[in-house]
C-alpha cells in the first residue's frame, strides 16, 4: 500500500518572527493529530528553515534517534555531551538521545539555512548519548540505525533515471528536491510516500531529484532499562 501525504499538508509550525519556518509530517506539538502519530519507528520529519541569526534554544530530548539532512547553508550544532559541530550540505548528522540530552541548533551563516530532521523511535530506551557526522555521504551509500532497525538510502537521480525502493515492511521516502514517479503518484519537493510491505517498487525521476528513503523493519516491544 502507497499513501502520499504532500508538503502542502504539513503542518506549519515555528516562528516566522524569529526567522524560523518548520513544516512538520506528522502529528506534533498543538498540531495533534491521533491519526498521524508515527510511521513505523518513524515519529517526526520535520523541514527546517532558519534565517541567518535564527535558531533553537537549548532544549532537551530522550529515547529519540534524531538524524538530519542539511539540505543548503550550515547548522551549528552544540550539546550537553561536548558535541559542537557545523554540519553542511551533503552531510548526515545523527544524534541518539538515549537517556538524555540537550542541544542547540543555529544558523550561525550569512545565508539561509534549510534542513530535513527526522525523530525514530529507539527499539530500547536509556543508554548513553551517541553522536556521529558523516561528511560528504555518497549517494547510494546506506546508513545503518540499528536501534530503530532502520536503514537511511540517500538518492540522487537525473532525468529519466531510475531507482529501487527497498522492499521492506516499511519504506518511507521524502523528497527533498525535484520530481518523481512512484506508481501512479507523482511526488514533488516535500512531498512523502508512505509503503506498507512494498514489493518491486521504483522511482522515476522526472526533474533532477534527491530523495531520503527509510527502510524499516518492524519494531518489538519497547525493552525499558
């Protein structure tokens, strides 16, 4: 089963005043929406835009596998565990909270800053705080989150090209840029695909497109402790 959810549904949040946009996939916040909790280990996908200056003040988070995507400028990243960080385009930064964390995110450029956030629930809560950035991933290239028991598959694709989703209890893809075909659907900039047991699936790339692909397996029960 395929359902696309397009960016124009995302609910709006953050504050434009502050020079912070955010669009948010699922339910978050006053945007409650029981309907729309989570997509298997999936719980947000969040686009960011931060004008240069803007961010988010220290903030706290727990038992969440926080990875993101920075699409265009640079984010500044500090937190409680020593990590300070800028992360680029082309860069994939992860941050598992385990049993606690708090961390900042600032555009500290002269340029606007634009980011993909996705939250994934952890198969088992607690631990100790992790902290990874890859730089410069290559298209194509996996990034393993074993405990969400999830796969990340970055595609960029030309006109014309083509690529597999990976058949999978659960796949999730966003596009991030550009145009394609999955099916019958055509899926613009923002817009999401949710597949459920996906079997021989594509996407056709009908304007030069970059896509974040989640594999998922399904999840156990949560172990506490």
């Amino acid at each position: 089963m395929i359902e696309v959810r397009t960016g124009g549904e995302r609910y709006r949040g953050g504050d434009p005043g502050a020079g912070i946009e955010t669009f948010h996939a699922f339910s978050f916040g006053p945007h409650f929406d029981p309907d729309n909790l989570r997509f298997g280990a999936l719980i947000a996908c969040n686009e960011e835009r931060l004008a240069p200056g803007a961010g988010f003040d220290e903030h706290p988070h727990r038992d969440t596998e926080i990875v993101t995507w920075v699409v265009e400028g640079e984010l500044t990243h500090r937190d409680s565990a020593g990590h300070e960080t800028t992360v680029r385009p082309g860069d994939l930064q992860r941050l598992s909270s385990a049993s606690g964390v708090r961390h900042i995110e600032r555009n500290d450029g002269t340029a606007p800053l634009r980011f993909v956030q996705m939250w994934l629930a952890p198969f088992s809560f607690g631990g100790d705080v992790g902290y990874e950035v890859v730089r410069g991933i290559a298209d194509g290239t996996p990034y393993a989150l074993p405990r969400a028991g999830a796969m990340l598959h970055l595609r960029r694709l030309a006109d014309g090209e083509r690529t597999a989703v990976p058949d999978a209890a659960r796949a999730y893809v966003h596009v991030v840029r550009g145009r394609v075909q999955l099916g019958d659907d055509r899926l613009e900039a923002g817009d999401a695909a949710r597949i459920t047991d996906g079997e021989g699936l594509e996407l056709r790339c009908l304007a030069a497109a970059e896509c974040l692909i989640w594999e998922m397996r399904p999840e156990p029960a949560p172990v506490y402790g």
